[in-house]
C-alpha cells in the first residue's frame, strides 16, 4: 500500500501538460468506441457467436457494461475525475480487445484496430500511475478548497 501511494504522489508533482491533453483525447477516443461499439452490437453478437458464450443475458450484460464502461469512463477520464478508477476499470476490457479480439484478425491490413487498443491500453496504464493532472477538475475543486481554507 505504500508503494502504491508513493507512485500516486510522484505522479501528481510530476505532469506536464500536454500529458493533460492526452488524457482529454484518450477519454474522447473511449467515448467515440463505446458509442461504435453500441452501433455495432451486431458484430458484436456475431463474435460472441462463434466463442458459444453460454447464454444471451450474459451477452447484454457483458455487451452494456463495455459500453457503459467505454462512455462514463472516457467522460469521468476526459474532464480528470477519478481518472485512476476509470482507466483500472477499463483496463480490462483493453486487455481482451487487444488480446483477443484484435489479434486473431490481421493486424497489418490498414485502419486495424490492433494498433488503436494497444494505444489506449497504453494511455489506460500510464494515466492509472499519473492520475489526473492540472487540468482537471479534481485539481480545480481541490485548489478552490485550498483557497477558502
């Protein structure tokens, strides 16, 4: 435990700001393909299919929860409130895109989704250790509080 807040308080001095943009565009880029993902649910289904998931339920639960993770999550990453949370939950999920759903299709055709979610999975992992940053609003609430104190 004490490693691990070791590592949350270097990532808080440590963050240059165009870490921060990069954190507003992963949580944008995660709201875009949970969005996709929720126009897409078919292919979706047609990949549950061929896996002989056990039951449909199962496969909305999971199929609602990737989306839902996707868009609160890149909004919660996006405007920098409780960054860590959301990219540990949606860690996860990048780890079986990436592992398997995206390797068993070609990954050097172009416009591949492989190098897309192994980008992400990257971003997920780094901002878990930075956290939110300056511009974020965790960051403005908590100067506000300094403030009046």
């Amino acid at each position: 435990m004490k490693l691990i807040s070791r590592i949350q308080l270097w990532g808080d001095k440590n963050h240059p700001i165009w870490l921060d943009l990069f954190r507003i565009a992963l949580g944008i880029v995660l709201i875009w393909k949970g969005v996709s993902f929720a126009l897409n649910l078919h292919a979706f289904t047609a990949l549950m299919a061929q896996s002989r998931f056990p039951t449909a339920l199962s496969l909305s639960i999971i199929a609602h929860a990737i989306i839902m993770l996707h868009v609160i999550g890149g909004f919660f990453i996006a405007i920098g409130s409780h960054t860590r949370m959301f990219c540990l939950l949606n860690l996860p999920i990048l780890i079986v895109a990436v592992l398997f759903v995206n390797l068993s299709q070609h990954i050097f055709r172009p416009y591949a989704e492989f190098w897309l979610s192994c980008a992400v999975l990257a971003g997920l992992a780094c901002f878990l250790i930075e956290g939110n940053g300056k511009l974020s609003v965790e960051n403005i609430k908590n100067n506000d509080t300094q403030a009046i104190s």
